[in-house]
C-alpha cells in the first residue's frame, strides 16, 4: 500500500467498490494504467499550484457508503417533462428505468454497452491518461462505474439536446460515485448536450467526482450545458472536463453552480486544429459557506484558433470562489485569440474571491487579454434603479440578476434556461436584504 | 396657483466639498424652469439633492416637495410621490431587460397607489402609445437597460422611462449633451408631450440650444453654490451671447 493511499480513506473506498468482473481488456489495461499513475502521484496538497485555495482532506478522509442501485423518482416526475432524450444516474449507476430511449439518429447510450459496440473507442476513452495531472481524474479512470456515451458519426445532427441526470440519493448515507462521460463527434457533427449534477434537499456529504471527455472532430460543434445544482450546502462535486478539438471544431460550454459545499469545475480544452473556437463560460451562486473552484486551462495547440472565457460569481455569506485559469498559447499557434473574464458580485463583507487569470505565450503573433473584477453592489447603480421607485431590495436583487443574466443568456435550450433563471431568481431573493 | 417644490436656503456638499451655499427655488405646477450656470456651479448637485442621491449630504436648508419634507424621505419614496431624475449619465444595467426594467418601475408606482399591477401584455399597450409619444423604437425594448447604448440613445430611453412614469416634477438633467440637434428635437418634442397644467419641469443645462425647443417659464442662473440671477426666457438668451461672466459668476 502507497503512502497516498493509507492516507486516504476515499481511495480505497471507490477501489473496493468498483466491479470485480473483467469486461473489457483494452478498459482493464486502461485502468491497470490508470491506477499505477495514481499510486505515483497521490493527493494534492496546497504545494500544487492549482490547489492552493482548495485541498480536500476533509472529504478524503470520509466514509462513504458503496453506491446500490435506487429509486429516487418516476419516470413521469416533472423534472423529466423537458428532457425527452435522457440517460439518468442514481448514485452513479445507471437507472434503465428512469432512461429514455435514444433519439435514433445519435449513438446515445450506457458508456459499457457503447464500448462493448464500438471498440475503436479505445482511442479515445483516457487517451490523455499519461498527461493527466489530476488524481481525481485518476481515480475517476480506474474507479468509474457506469457512465454514458454520447457518439456522433461524421455529419450527423442530433435532432434534439441529449440529457443527462446525475442524482445523489444519500438515503442510506454518504455516497461516492464516480461517473464517466465520453462525448465522440465526428466530422461536422452537432449535438446539444445538457448534464445536470442534482442532489435536490438529498446527497448529504456525498461526493461525486465525474470525468466527461469531449471529442469534437474537424468542423463538429457540440453545445454543452453542466447545471450543478444543490438545495442544501453539503456535498462535494468535482467534474473534470478534458475537450480535444479539431480544425474549426466549436466548444460552447455553460455551467451554472449553486448550492453543494464544494463544487471544483476543472476545465482543459485543447485547440488542437486551426481555428478550432472555445468558448467556456459559467457562473456560481453560493451562500452560507458554498465554495465554487474553477479551474480552467485552454491551450492553443494549432494557429488560429479562438478563446473565450467568462466566468461570473454572486457570492453571499462566507461563500468562496477561485477563478484559476490558463490561456496558454504553444509555439507555432500564431493568430490564437483568447480572452480570459473573470466579474464577482459580492453581497456580504464575509465571502471571499480568488481570482487568477493567467497567460503563457509562446508565439509573437496573438491576441490575449484578459480581466478580473470584485467588487459590491455599485451606489450609483443602486440610486439609479431607486429613483424609479424600486425599493433597496429590489434594487438589489435587481443589480445581482442581472449580473446573473449575462451568463444565463448564454444557455442555448430555451426550456433549459427558463429551468434555471428561475432557480437562480429563487437564490438571488434569498440573497438579497433590504 | 399651488408652490409644488420650494427650496430654502439650502447647502450641501460632495465628498467634503461644498457645493450648494444657499440655493433658493419655486416650482408650481405647470412651469417649466431652467437652470443653467458654468461648469461646476452646482446645477446637477441641485437635481441630485432633489431626488435623494445618498453621495450628496445637505448641511442646512429644506426641501418641500406638496408639503412634504424632501430630505426624510427615500429615494424610492421620492420617486413614488412623483419626482423624476432623467440622469446626466445614465446607468447601464446589464442583464436587466429594458421593458421588464419598466414594467416593474410602473408597477412600484401602482402598488404605491394601491392599485393591481398591470400583467405583461396590459403593459405591453401602455409601453407601446408612450413609446410613440416620446418617438423612441420599439427595439430599444428588447435591449438591456441603457447597456451598450450610444450617448443619445441612453438620453432617450430617460424620457421614455419619464414618459411612462408620468411625474409631476421632472428633472432633466443635461439630457440635451452627447444629442445631435434631430435627435435633440426629438426628445424635445416628446418632453414637450408630456407637459400637463398638473406637472412641472426643472431643465438643467449648460447650454442655450435646448431651451429653443423646451422653452422655460424661468430662468435661473446658478454660480458658485448660489442662484445669481433668475428671470424669464430672455435670460438664457443674454448669457447665449454674453457668457457668464458679464453676470460677475
């Protein structure tokens, strides 16, 4: 046993519950792999650059319960009425029941049947894994139960955003679950995908630690949106996002955060062909002792390709959030185009921003630039919207929406948007005091 | 006729400078007043005072608002008893939808009035004939509050916001500045609109030009915390042409 190990009761816990029959070889090797760099690398402390603001011992050192299949829901529930085209997880297992059928035109199915179907996939599942600098992520590779895979073949078009639910139970007490997502679309394919990471009033100190690869061939464009929502302030979830986009390739990724103790986005797109374009934006609403990490990486590995990065936080209480981000531009990516935003709303004297938008640049021929800005409630704002008879109050809740708005608007499903304005409307009246 | 607003004495400064030394006005219902004064006479701290912005502080003096005193109430307060500050500088509000930003400020008055809120489509009709009368697009609706606006198109949007809000005193200030004079007269023209023998106007501006098209009752001429000198329309003419110096500002 490696010292990472017997130090961490997490480890060993999500080891000991992963499946003990061989399914697929090439996915065993991978794992074998997997472990081995783990064992290697071990937990990070506040020595890694990128966990200064935010270690986790206090979750490794949990006892989690192994993940069983449960209910949590009908099928008929409301919270399903949008999402015609679903694949939903209780506790990291995949729900048959709670699931729909796919769309038809569009490989959309429980990740092992689709490595089962389609072994050409061993290229891309963990393809990375030797550069993998995240344990988590690690453990995700050697550990994951079920997952979902999403495959588009060249020119298709999903006629419809494909769903995703992830559900914390937590009835029987702590989970740890540790779900997969493999997005493949091929040449010029298009697909909308909307991944919610629920644990409603449930999933009290459950963690989920999920890794969603996203593949997006030469002139592919896929539209991603991670609603991370949590009634209470407990729980922990980190979501590792690995994107590899082709020449012309579009990302449009959105995530929205609220509610959890902890919630860490950590975001690596790759711009691999020439004007590939990123856009990755989100934003988190926390109260009480919420904290939010992102921490984001985009590298320009081909000549012109583009960028963007807005990253919004209304913080309230002793709420934390860290803006970690990377635009690195490698040697030869001439014309790269990267814009890194950074905007915190602060509504209490307690919460706390960390804000650290960075640039690496390896090529004399870009645009860069990039922005951070925290502050409270602007005065003059505030006497603006009062002097048309809006009391303190609504002025306020006013400011803070609309500093919400921004990146809400950025949600491309109509239905999805209007889901989530009003959940956040909900938070920010809560917010916000006379 | 009935004293709508009546200032006494009053002084106020910003940030620990003062700025009105003892300003003395009357406005009555159906007047149309101008004030005007060089840079930095204290002409827009004036309005400011008048609608309740928390960064002036008033030192001495009072403000009468139909018998009521000014300087107690809240800025929303003074909004809801019909006070209306079409900003210099208006602000941007990202995010916030222009005719829901309108919606909601019509519907604080209603509730103040202790009548029902008009629901979206009863205010889509209002919105749409006080739209007309201010000569303002109905794509200006869609947008954010004044957010990526033009200088112009920010001035307008105020009247609009006016138009909706019907105020019985009515603060323009330097809405004529960042206009180009079809613009100008056009707003003019929807300021104009609006006046009723019930309501009143308190214009300030730097310049002559607009009182062409808003022609005052009064004219006032601010300096140095104080008002000079006031009299009628031909006042603004005079300093057109002679500056302010001639007055000893």
């Amino acid at each position: 046993m490696t010292v990472s190990e017997s130090k961490s009761s997490y480890a060993q816990q999500v080891r000991l519950s992963k499946a003990q029959e061989v399914r697929l070889g090439w996915v065993e090797a991978l794992r074998a792999r997997a472990l081995k760099a783990f064992d290697e690398k071990g937990f990070p402390d506040k020595s890694w650059e990128s966990w200064r603001y935010f270690t986790p011992s206090k979750l490794l050192s949990s006892a989690f319960e192994k993940p069983v299949p449960a209910e949590l829901l009908s099928k008929e529930d409301p919270i399903f009425a949008g999402a015609r085209c679903r694949i939903v997880f209780v506790d990291g297992l995949f729900s048959p029941k709670l699931s729909s059928q796919a769309p038809g035109n569009v490989d959309f199915s429980e990740l092992w049947s689709g490595l089962f179907n389609h072994p050409e996939l061993e290229t891309r599942l963990g393809r990375d894994l030797d550069k993998e600098d995240n344990p988590f992520s690690l453990i995700n590779t050697f550990a994951f139960e079920d997952g979902a895979l999403i495959m588009l073949p060249s020119g298709r078009q999903a006629l419809e955003p494909l769903h995703l639910f992830f559900f914390t139970t937590g009835t029987r007490g702590p989970v740890a679950s540790v779900p997969r997502i493999l997005l493949v679309a091929e040449e010029g394919a298009e697909v909308a995908v909307v991944a919610r990471f629920y644990g409603g009033n449930h999933g009290q100190n459950s963690f989920e630690n999920a890794v969603a690869e996203i593949y997006a061939d030469a002139g592919a464009r896929v539209r991603w949106t991670n609603l991370q929502i949590q009634e209470n302030e407990s729980g922990s979830l980190f979501l590792q996002t690995r994107a590899y986009l082709k020449e012309k390739a579009e990302l449009d990724m959105v995530t929205v955060t609220r509610g959890r103790e902890i919630t860490r986005n950590e975001i690596r797109a790759e711009l691999e062909g020439p004007g590939a374009q990123c856009r990755i934006s989100g934003l988190s609403v926390l109260s009480g002792r919420s904290q939010a990490h992102q921490a984001l990486s985009v590298l320009h590995r081909s000549p012109g390709a583009v960028s963007r990065q807005i990253y919004k936080n209304l913080l309230d209480g002793q709420s934390r959030a860290e803006f970690n981000s990377l635009a690195e531009v490698c040697p030869g990516a001439q014309k790269s185009d990267s814009h890194q935003l950074n905007k915190n709303l602060l509504l209490s004297d307690d919460a706390r921003v960390y804000s650290r938008p960075k640039l690496k640049i390896y090529a004399d021929d870009v645009q860069a630039a990039h922005g951070s800005a925290t502050g409270q409630a602007d005065p003059g704002e505030l006497f603006y919207l009062r002097s048309r008879g809006l009391d303190l109050r609504t002025a306020r809740f006013v400011l803070a929406y609309g500093f919400a708005e921004e990146i809400l608007s950025l949600i491309p499903e109509k239905e999805v948007r209007a889901e989530i304005e009003a959940s956040v409307k909900n938070a920010v009246h809560a917010m916000v005091r006379g | 006729m009935n004293r709508m607003l009546e200032i006494r004495g009053l002084k106020a400064r910003i940030a620990g400078n003062d700025i009105l030394k003892g300003v003395d006005l009357t406005i009555r219902a159906g007047e149309t007043h101008a004030l005007m004064g060089p840079n930095g006479s204290g002409k827009s701290t004036l309005a400011k005072v008048i609608s309740g912005d928390p960064s002036v502080e008033i030192t001495a003096g009072e403000v009468n608002f139909e018998g009521h005193n000014l300087l107690e109430m809240e800025p929303e307060a003074r909004a809801l008893a019909g006070i209306f500050l079409a900003f210099q500088y208006p602000v941007e509000i990202p995010g916030v939808n222009n005719a829901a930003f309108l919606r909601m400020a019509y519907n604080a008055q209603r509730k103040a009035r202790g009548q029902e809120p008009a629901d979206p489509m009863e205010f889509d009709e209002i919105l749409k004939l006080k739209r007309e009368a201010v000569e303002v697009s109905a794509e200006f609706l869609d947008r954010a509050v004044n957010h990526g606006f033009s200088g112009g198109e920010k001035k307008r949007n105020e009247v609009l916001q006016m138009a909706v809000l019907e105020p019985k005193l009515a603060l323009l200030d330097e809405t004529d500045s960042g206009l180009d004079v079809d613009a100008l007269r056009s707003v003019a023209r929807g300021v104009n609109r609006l006046k009723t023998p019930s309501n009143a106007r308190l214009v300030v501006t730097h310049y002559q030009r607009l009182l062409d098209y808003i022609v005052p009752d009064f004219v006032h001429i601010l300096a140095d915390g104080r008002v000079l000198r006031s009299g009628d329309k031909t006042l603004a003419l005079e300093v057109e042409k002679r500056g302010y110096d001639w007055l000893g500002a």
